[in-house]
C-alpha cells in the first residue's frame, strides 16, 4: 500500500487577500496568515494551500502574475513569506502554493519583450497567430471562445497580430510546445521549493496544449466555447511528465492539479494515477453542480439532486480504488459558498455538519475553504457595482441578454466567485474582526451570527464539530481505516448518502441524510457497537430500526 504524507493530512484553502489583515490596511496579508496558524492547527489543519500571492496587477486575484520571484506588496515580501513557511513548519503545518502554468500578466517582461517585434527572442514564449481574412475583413484567426466571455484571441495593433488569452484580455497564454518556456517554469517552481514550500496546487493544468487552430464549424455563437479546443489535450501529458522528472520527484513534492473540461476518470488517472508519473492528484468539479442552480434565483429554492450526487461521488471513489489518490472538497474560491449552495437554512447547524460528515471520511485528503467551517454564506449583493470578479461582471451581462436586470442580477449573484472571497469572519466587532478598516470587499452583514469566535465558544457549533472530522481522521483509533481503509456505497433510502469504510478488523457505517424530513431507516444488515458521531441527539435503543432527524449524520462503528 502507497502511503505519503499528504494522504494524512487534512488541508485548508486560504484566499489571501481575505484571510486576515495584520497591517491594517483593509486588505489580507501573508503576516495575517502567520498570525493564525495556531488556529488552524487547533483546527486540526496540517496543510494549507495558500492562493496566489505574486507580484500582480490583480486583474483576475492574482493570477495575472507579473513577476513568479516577488511578493504583491499588498500582501507583504518575500521575508514575510519566509517567515510564514518557517513557523507553519515549526508547527507541523506544509504550505502548498499555487503555481500558474497556463498563463502570466500582459506586464510580465516576458510579454512585454514579447510584443515589442515578430523577431523578439520571446515571441515564441506566447501563442500569436496572424489575422485571418473573412470577407475581405481581418479577424481573429479562429471563432474560439474564452472562459471570460468573448473572443480567446486579443489583438495587437503594434505588430499587427493576435495572442491567444483563454482567460483574461491581461492574460496571455503561454506557449508549452516551446522548450524554452518549459525550463522557465520549472525554474520557477524549483524556486519556491528551495524556499521551502512543499509543493504546489496546479491552476488551469489541463489547458497548456492546443487544438489545431480550426474554426468551429455550424456555431450559434459568434465565439462559441469548445472546452476540447485547449483542454484534456495529449501533449499536457508529455509536459507534466517533464514536470514531474525534472522537478516533482527529486524534490518529492505534493503536487494537486485543476482539472477542467469535465475530465473523466480516465483521463484524471492519466493525470494523477499512482503509475502516471504526472501529479498527486487532481480537483475534479463534477460534484458541485448537482443542483437546480440554473433554473432558480433564490436560495430556498434549491433542490440537491441527491441521486445525481451519490452516483458522482461512487464514480471518483471506486474509479481511483487502488488507483490513485482524490482530494476531498465541496467548493473553492472560484464557486459560490457551500451553506447557500447545498445547505437548508432552516436546519443551519445541521445540514453544514452533514455536509462536512459526507465529504470528510471518503478516501482522499479532505479540504477545507475558509469560512466553510463556521458555514459562511453568500454575500448579499444589490447591484453588479457591487462584484469584483471580472467573470460575475460578464455572468450579469450575459444573463441580461435573457432576463430582465433584477433576475439577471440574481442569476450572476448567486454563482459569483465573489461569494467565496468575502473577507473573513472572525468575530462579531466591526469588519467581522479581519481588519480595523474597511476591507477591500465588503464584510457579509451576518457576520454577527456567524463568526469563529462566537462558535468557539459553543460546544455544539460547526466549528467545533469540524474539530472532531479532523480529530477523527488524524487521531483516534480509527484514523488507519479512515485514510487507507476500503469504501463501500450502500444504498438505504433515496435521499442518503451512505458509505462503509473498512480496513483490517474495523469498520464503520457513515449515513448523511439529505432530507428536511424525518426518516425511519432498517439497519438490520448491521450489529452497531457503537456510536462514533453524531450531529444530533439520536436514540438508538431500537438499533435495527432508528428513525433519523432532518439532515442528521450518523458514523457508527459496526461488527466486520
């Protein structure tokens, strides 16, 4: 059996520039995140991936990077950074940071020297193409779309050429097909891993190849989007296998891609199965839309497709049985907040508790978003002045194309990544206790409700039920069976998810009801020798036939 340090770990996503701010200056800070490492030790966190913190215009958060060797100023210096590593160590915390491929800033020199002339030394470090006749007018050289809306070729008037952006007008592509960027990137990560980070989360990893520059034939839209034009394509893993030979394995490094383009688990195994000789592992995203967020714009109106769900999470748990290694997550920074995306607020403490049960004892490395365990929610926005991220501002303009400006609001609110990167909260004095000043985006109102250190203080808070998930998984007697054990799906009524872990003479039951109805359920098949967790008073005199409260979790340990 393959075992590595970060299967045992439990991980903990930061957005930096909400985090916590030391400086006072409104904004997150890398000394913010130094301050709370003892909390999120207490947490029972010993790996943090930390969101990018280089030198940045900051027109996509960071991931615009301008210059891979410095520190945004916003968030302090490379001492800083040096600092944050050397304490998170002392305290048996690994750093992860993310590391961009796919892309830099328009004002990174190499771009700059780029598009000074045709015979630029770096010329080839990006992808340009010349413009392409169409009825006797020039336009782009194909009709691709990009992520951000648009077309994914920019122009430039200067050599008269277009670059290709599949993101971001800011955001250039690199160009992998040339040798000589490939050695710059993996000078860049070598840096890092010298100053001792221990390893990286890989943004955008399935998209450094291309399709042959071909039009899309019989499109409805002027510049369709067709994931299969730079995703999931063959030479990604020619690259990464140069990655990983050159830089992964001698520096023995946690490396965790983003994979786009619904990748299956074919292709995820080629990423990240334990022959590939590629990455870790890889975030899949397909179980974070299982719901009616499309047709709906308010909260209480969405509807979990539990059976949707449940067939994904057997999909990735049996499809890397022995195969590889998942990271466990409900939703990063780029997806709205878990509570107002699956949760009931009318069960509050209940469904976030079930929601962590779920994801928390599979097989993987579970991660936690920030915010998440204190169940922060989406921001409440008024009007599209109010978003940040440039994908809600295009989501709102799109969707005003369908409906009218209140529901198009509604629409683009309610799956905005500025829902995920609200400043953080911390306690119920002003500014949600993240900074003394106006931060840089507006603190959620419910931050007097919802905040650690009210939850701290409460025996039965989310926080404090996360704190036993991560105790659970890192420390008691069934923390083999929870990390190496087997996984078995079971089917009890429609609206559960319910699981088996077992490993050697232990095994465990793990029930999650999806339900805001109470429910009777036949344990029959199992002899219960006892009750491990719960997230609600339970009576388990009857232990063959139980009836379940609204969104309760039960993990029991059962005879083998």
């Amino acid at each position: 059996m393959i075992k590595k340090w970060w299967m045992e770990s439990v991980g903990y996503q930061i957005y930096p520039k909400s985090f916590f701010d030391a400086n006072q200056d409104g904004i997150g800070d890398l000394k913010g995140i130094t301050q709370k490492l003892p909390y999120l030790k207490d947490l029972g966190v010993n790996l943090i991936w930390i969101c990018p913190v280089y030198d940045s215009p900051m027109d996509d958060n960071g991931y615009d990077v301008r210059n891979f060797f410095k520190i945004n100023p916003m968030f302090g210096n490379i001492e800083d950074m040096k600092e944050l590593i050397h304490i998170a160590h002392q305290l048996d915390i690994k750093i992860v940071m993310d590391y961009v491929l796919n892309h830099t800033s328009d004002e990174h020199p190499w771009f700059i020297e780029s598009r000074k002339n045709k015979d630029n030394p770096y010329r080839d470090y990006y992808i340009w193409q010349d413009p392409k006749m169409k009825d006797g007018k020039r336009v782009e050289p194909t009709n691709w779309g990009s992520f951000f809306g648009g077309s994914c070729w920019a122009y430039d008037e200067h050599t008269d050429s277009y670059y290709m952006k599949i993101f971001s007008d800011k955001m250039p592509d690199l160009n992998w097909s040339n040798q000589v960027v490939r050695d710059e990137m993996i000078s860049v990560g070598a840096w890092w891993l010298d100053l001792g980070v221990d390893g990286f989360r890989i943004d955008a990893v399935s998209h450094l190849d291309r399709a042959p520059f071909e039009d899309i034939l019989n499109a409805k839209d002027k510049y369709p989007l067709d994931w299969f034009k730079f995703s999931n394509l063959p030479k990604v893993h020619d690259y990464l296998k140069e990655l990983n030979q050159k830089l992964f394995k001698p520096y023995d490094c946690l490396t965790i891609g983003e994979v786009g383009g619904e990748a299956s688990i074919t292709s995820a195994e080629q990423y990240a199965g334990f022959s590939s000789n590629e990455l870790s592992m890889v975030f899949n995203f397909d179980h974070n839309w299982c719901n009616n967020l499309s047709d709906v714009t308010e909260q209480k109106d969405l509807i979990t497709n539990v059976k949707h769900l449940k067939e994904v999470f057997m999909k990735w748990q049996y499809g890397f049985k022995d195969k590889g290694w998942l990271p466990l997550n409900w939703l990063i920074h780029d997806q709205p907040r878990l509570m107002s995306h699956y949760g009931d607020f009318d069960y509050y403490n209940q469904s976030a508790k079930m929601l962590a049960t779920t994801i928390h004892l599979m097989r993987g490395t579970p991660f936690i978003y920030q915010g998440e365990e204190i169940g922060m929610t989406n921001y409440p926005f008024n009007s599209v002045e109010e978003f940040d991220d440039i994908s809600s501002i295009n989501h709102y303009h799109y969707e005003l194309n369908l409906h009218d400006p209140k529901i198009a609001l509604k629409k683009a609110a309610m799956r905005s990544r500025d829902n995920g990167r609200t400043p953080m909260q911390w306690s119920n004095e002003p500014f949600a206790g993240f900074s003394k000043v106006k931060p840089w985006f507006p603190v959620n109102p419910d931050y007097t409700k919802i905040n650690v250190t009210d939850e701290l203080q409460n025996e039965d808070s989310i926080i404090n039920y996360y704190k036993k998930l991560t105790h659970l998984r890192r420390h008691s007697k069934y923390r083999e069976l929870i990390i190496y054990g087997d996984i078995k799906f079971v089917e009890l009524h429609d609206d559960l998810i319910t699981y088996e872990r077992s490993h050697e003479q232990q095994k465990i039951l793990v029930i999650n009801s999806y339900s805001n109805q109470k429910m009777k359920i036949d344990l029959n098949a199992y002899q219960i020798k006892e009750l491990i967790l719960t997230n609600d008073d339970i009576d388990l005199t009857n232990k063959k036939h139980i009836e379940l409260k609204p969104y309760q979790s039960l993990v029991l340990d059962v005879e083998v």
